[in-house]
C-alpha cells in the first residue's frame, strides 16, 4: 500500500477511499459522496429546490455590506448630501465612513459566541433587525450624529451577518454544488454595489434635496425577506449545531429535507450524517473552544494564517481606494464630473458583477490555489500599470493617459475580484473545523475591519497629500500577499468538510 506526502498543490483523488494515520490509530475517510437520490440538476428535485432558496436568501445577508461600498462613492456625488452635511472631506469624511466599519472590531465576538449557543438562525435574525434599523435611521435622521449612529447599526448588522452567514451556507449546501454555492455568495456584494451605483446615477439626475435619503434607505432591502424567513420554522438551522446540542434526529431529517427527498435512509444523507457525527465526536473539546486553540496544533496555526492572510488580503489589495473614495482616484485621471464618475462608477459594478458570477464557476475547474495565484498576479501587474499611468497623467495631463488608467482600474479591480469574490467565503468556512468555524469567520471579519478602519481613516487624508505616490504602498501589498500566498494557500478542490479537517489536521501522510 503506497503512501504520498501532501504538498501545498495536492489534493485527494475524488472517488477513492483513504486512510489517514491518527496516533496510533487510523481513521477512514471517504473522499467522495455517495450518489442519491436526486435529480442531476437542482432546479428538477423538489428537495434541491428547497435547499436552494434557503441558501439563496442567506445571499442577502451580504447585500448590505456591498450596498455600503458604492454608496459613500454615491453619496459623494450627490449634490443634496453635500450640501446637507457640508461638504465633509477629510477627517470627517473618513469618521463618517468607517463608522460602518467599527462594530465589526468588537461584535464578531458576540456574533460568534451567540451562533455556537443558541444557533445560526437567531444571529441571522438579529444581523437582519440591525440591517433595517440602520439605514432607516441614517435616511430619516435629521442630523450628522443619527446619520453616523445609523451607519454603526448597520455595521453592527455587517458584522453578524459576515461570522455566521458563510459558516451556515456551507454547512446546508448539498456536497455536489457546495463549492459553486459558497464561491458565488460575495457575488451579491457586487450586485448590491450594482444597484447603488445606478440609484446613485439616478439621484443625481433627479437632483431632489431629498435623493440621498433614498440612496441610502434602500440598503436595508434584502434584510426584509430575510428577518421574515428566519421568524418561520422553516429556515433550515446547521446540522452540525443540532449535533453538537444533542439532537441528531432533527439533523437527520433536516439534510434528509435539503438533501435526499425526506428520505432518512439515503446513502448521501446517512453518509454526511455519520461524517457529522464522527467530527463532532472528534471536536468534542470544541464545547470548551476558545480562541487560544489557534495556537494550540499545527494544523490550527495553519488555519489561522489562512484566516489573516484572507482579511489582509480582502482590505489592503488597494481595492479599498476605489470602492470609497473613487471621485477621488478618478480625480487622479482627470475625470470630476458628477456625472462621469457615476457613470463609471455603475460600470465598475456591472464589470465586477459578471467577474465575479464568471470566476466562482472556475473553484472546482482551476482549483482553489490556482484561480488565487492567478488573482493576485494579475493585480500586481495591474496595480503596476495603474501606478505608472497616474504617474505619467500627472506629469503631462494627457488625457489619453487618463483613459489608460481608467482601463487598468478596470482590470485591475477584474483581477482583484477573480480571487476575493469566489475564495474567502469558500475557502475559510471549508478549512476550519466545525468548533473553530465560526470563531474563524469572527476573527476573520474582525481583522478584516482593521485594515479597512485603516483605509477609511487614512485613505482620503493621503490621497489628499500624496495623490498617486500613495498607490505605491499598495503595489508592495500585492507583491507581499502574492508571494505568501504561494506559500500559504494549499489545495482543497474535491474534498468534504470533513475530509479538509483531516487534510489539515492529520495531513502528514495519506494512505491509498
């Protein structure tokens, strides 16, 4: 019997069975699901159908955070805000975007403590409240001080939303298109960046005192069907949260529901069931996890220089400068006009839209490390283009060269999105194991919320000072994360849940 060591480009041949050396013992693992009973496509299964639309709407719960990164650009066009708040720049600008931003280094912690005790569902309630109240209190308040509370409230929202969302997409979705379902659930971001752009388009043209209330009201949209479903008995809870608590029987029927047509006697169903039930037994110190457990195995430490490599990455890829402050940048380029720049503004998130739909169907295709790598090189060479051609624009004023930059913002961005949209959300829920999931995603979102606080705080200060010099910084970022991606990210295409945990955890030798 043969042995092979796993490298950061292996990963388990689909439809074989190993065996992985534990201690002194051995674990069998599975390394495909068997096939079930239902249709080949999920639109054709009354049960796959079911699974979807509870997924699907979990797919809100990202809405609102991609509905904020367009809507300060927006807003910055926007003649009735300007004129309401003062013209704020600067430092004020800076406070007033990242009041977003802070609930998300502290309530991740509550978030994840709450979905390991009372469950996903009730968090998802709570983010779905929060998400309401918010933007309808900064949209109807009278002042500076509620429109900056409501903006917290919504990133209190953002916050529970961003630790248990991906966690319980992945835990729900059926094995055969979990990878594309989780891939695809930061495509919602740029749809929601989408849809502000175009209202913000659209406000500006009405040029109502007004308009900027309604831009920002309408943030709270996806929260609506969401605080609706999550009332009902209907929304589906983990399954590996019912194991944890002791209720096996309602775990079986409920991936019987999603995943076999109510039949608790599927092979599919009664294979992820005991998978569940063998990992919960061996997370079983899990009732007493902590954050510490990080630092405690080698596999774990992995886990946790996945989950900081991910939210620097996410924050600091020089995306940031054209999410926020894109009148800004595009100032850099020539372009002041509120009107061209929310033109291409709602460009940008049509472009972004389709590259991230296209690119979440190339996870299981390309590999997960693969369409990373390929990401972040792309970004390199774009941020290098972007970098010069401002440089150039600066010097000359050619307006040629603006246009350049604005093409290279485009791909750039294009880039960006091929590795952050399809991978955090996959890649993070997949490699932690179940009782470090969610802490996981918390402490993912909360140093995720670091680096952004960073951005909103500094960004519009050295654009001011620095204008395209400070572009430079973030070339070196992308350099940086390009290379320890190289090191770090290893391959996880084709396995179960519960089969990465063993990757990572017992990944010193495979059997076949």
């Amino acid at each position: 019997m043969s042995t092979f060591k796993l490298s950061r480009n292996r990963h388990f041949p689909i439809g074989k069975t190993g065996k992985v050396s534990v201690g002194n013992g051995t674990l069998y693992t599975s390394l495909t699901s068997p096939t079930d009973n239902t249709a080949s496509s999920w639109w054709k299964d009354k049960s796959l159908r079911w699974c979807m639309f509870n997924l699907v709407l979990l797919y809100g719960a990202v809405f609102s955070n991609g509905y904020d990164q367009s809507v300060i650009g927006s807003l910055q066009a926007n003649q009735s805000w300007i004129a309401y708040f003062d013209n704020p720049t600067g430092v004020k600008l800076g406070l007033i975007t990242t009041a977003y931003l802070f609930p998300n280094l502290i309530f991740p912690l509550a978030a994840s403590y709450l979905a390991d005790k009372v469950g996903r569902k009730p968090v998802i309630m709570i983010a779905s409240l929060c998400g309401i109240v918010g933007p309808l209190l900064s949209a109807c308040g009278n002042s500076l001080g509620t429109f900056v509370a409501g903006r917290v409230i919504t990133g209190i929202s953002c916050a529970f939303f961003q630790t248990t969302a991906p966690p319980l997409i992945a835990e729900l979705a059926h094995p055969r298109f979990r990878a594309r379902v989780a891939a695809t659930y930061l495509c919602t971001f740029f749809i929601a960046a989408f849809i502000c752009s175009w209202v913000g388009f659209g406000m500006v043209e009405w040029g109502n005192k007004n308009s900027w209330r309604v831009l920002v009201g309408l943030q709270c949209l996806a929260c609506l069907p969401l605080v609706c479903f999550t009332a009902t008995p209907w929304m589906a809870e983990s399954p590996r949260f019912l194991v944890k608590k002791g209720k096996g029987s309602q775990a079986l029927k409920l991936l019987a529901d999603l995943h076999g047509n109510g039949d608790q006697q599927d092979a599919l169903v009664l294979h992820e069931y005991q998978e569940i039930v063998g990992a919960v037994a061996l997370d079983a110190a899990g009732q007493d996890a902590s954050y510490s457990d990080f630092f405690k195995t080698v596999g774990n430490r992995k886990r946790l220089y996945i989950v900081i490599w991910f939210s620097w990455a996410l924050s600091m890829s020089g995306n940031s400068l054209f999410a926020y402050y894109l009148p800004k940048t595009l100032e850099l380029t020539g372009i002041s006009s509120f009107v061209d720049i929310q033109l291409i503004s709602g460009g940008i998130t049509l472009w972004l839209c389709i590259a991230g739909l296209v690119s979440a169907q190339f996870v299981e295709k390309l590999g997960r490390r693969k369409l990373l790598l390929y990401s972040m090189v792309g970004l390199v060479i774009s941020f290098a283009l972007i970098t010069g051609l401002s440089a150039s624009f600066a010097r000359t004023g050619n307006p040629s060269t603006g246009n350049a930059n604005i093409f290279a913002i485009f791909l750039g961005l294009g880039f960006y999105v091929m590795g952050m949209v399809p991978l955090p959300y996959l890649y993070l829920p997949e490699t932690l194991s179940y009782n470090l999931r969610v802490k996981g995603m918390a402490l993912y979102t909360m140093l995720a919320a670091i680096w952004q606080v960073y951005g909103g705080l500094v960004n519009p200060i050295a654009l001011d000072a620095l204008g395209w010099k400070y572009y430079c910084i973030f070339l070196c970022t992308d350099v940086i994360q390009t290379v320890v991606a190289y090191f770090v990210i290893i391959e996880t295409k084709g396995l179960t849940l519960e089969d990465i945990a063993l990757l990572f955890d017992k990944g010193d030798g495979l059997s076949t």
